[in-house]
C-alpha cells in the first residue's frame, strides 16, 4: 500500500513498528509515536488515533511487466548498510494462507475480489459498486489485479490477503464468480 504522509497539511515519517494487529503489522508515525493500522488507513493509537491516510494509487505486478510500461523507472538498492536480506520473505516461515484479494472501496462501499475469483474469469470484469461502474482487469502472466474507474469517484483500492480483508472488513461482499 502507499500512502500521502501528509496529515492536515503536515508531512509525518513512518516506520515499521514489528507490531501487529490482527496478523497485519501496525505502522508508527516518528513524529506523535501514534500506530497506524495499514489495512485501515487510520491510527489506532496515540495522539493522532482516528486520524486517516489517504491511500495512493499503486499496482502489484512484476518488474518486468512494469518495466515494459515505465522503462524510466529508477529503483531503490538492496544495499543499504543494514544486515538483512532484502530477497528473503522474514515472514515465510508464519503458518497463515496467503491468499491474495483485492479490496476496492468507494465511500462507504466495499468489496472484496479473491484472486481465486478473478482467475476463474476469461474476460475483465465489470462491476458497480457504491453507484459507482468499474472493471476490474486480472492478468494471469503477472497474477495481478487493476481498477479502472468507468466513472469519476473517491476510489480506493489494494491488494492484501483475503484472511486479513475478512478480518478487518467482516461486513464485506466477498465476490464469487458465477459457475
């Protein structure tokens, strides 16, 4: 997920606190020490609990397919001074599913697509949501997911796994796709 960092016309650093809140990890801000829930784009905790980020645009694909669409993209390094393999998942060894969805939002209206769901499609999918028409297109080269809004609309949307959406959105459609 990518967030504005700026809050009330103020710009806050995060951090990774190593918290975590229902098997999702919290942020923190370095400015309040407030904890910030990712999947809810709000703090939890501290000074500023209550207060939201506002979700960015942001696409979960390959290097490659990326690289053909933005070759000026320039990259961060792995080499950064600290011990650690930047290539190794810390958290392969945790026994939950990773099962990937995504979350798509318009207001207070929401939804979640299983990439299960979406695989079973062979065509993009058009859906409404809030009053508000979108397709959702799933590539399977790269088993990733994009929104395209058919209409203009506050649209929010990410990718998590479909254990984590449930549990911080348990009143959520969850899209089945029809046999």
């Amino acid at each position: 997920m990518v967030y504005d960092p700026v809050i009330s016309g103020r710009r806050y650093d995060f951090g990774v606190s190593g918290l975590l809140y229902k098997r999702n990890l919290l942020l923190f801000d370095r400015q309040t020490g407030s904890l910030w829930s990712q999947l809810l784009s709000e703090a939890v905790t501290g000074p500023l609990a209550g207060a939201r980020l506002k979700v960015l645009p942001a696409e979960n694909t390959t290097w490659d397919a990326w690289r053909k669409k933005h070759p000026e993209t320039r990259v961060l390094w792995f080499v950064t001074g600290h011990k650690r393999d930047y290539k190794q998942d810390p958290y392969a060894d945790h026994p939950f599913p990773r099962k990937p969805a995504l979350l798509v939002a318009i207001g207070e209206a929401t939804r979640i697509y299983p990439y299960s769901e979406l695989k079973k499609l062979r065509a993009p999918l058009r859906d409404e949501i809030g009053g508000h028409r979108l397709t959702i297109v799933y590539d399977r080269k790269t088993n990733s997911a994009r929104v395209e809004s058919e209409t203009p609309s506050p649209l929010t949307h990410f990718v998590a796994y479909l254990d984590d959406l449930k549990a911080f959105f348990p009143q959520t459609e969850i899209f089945k796709a029809a046999r």
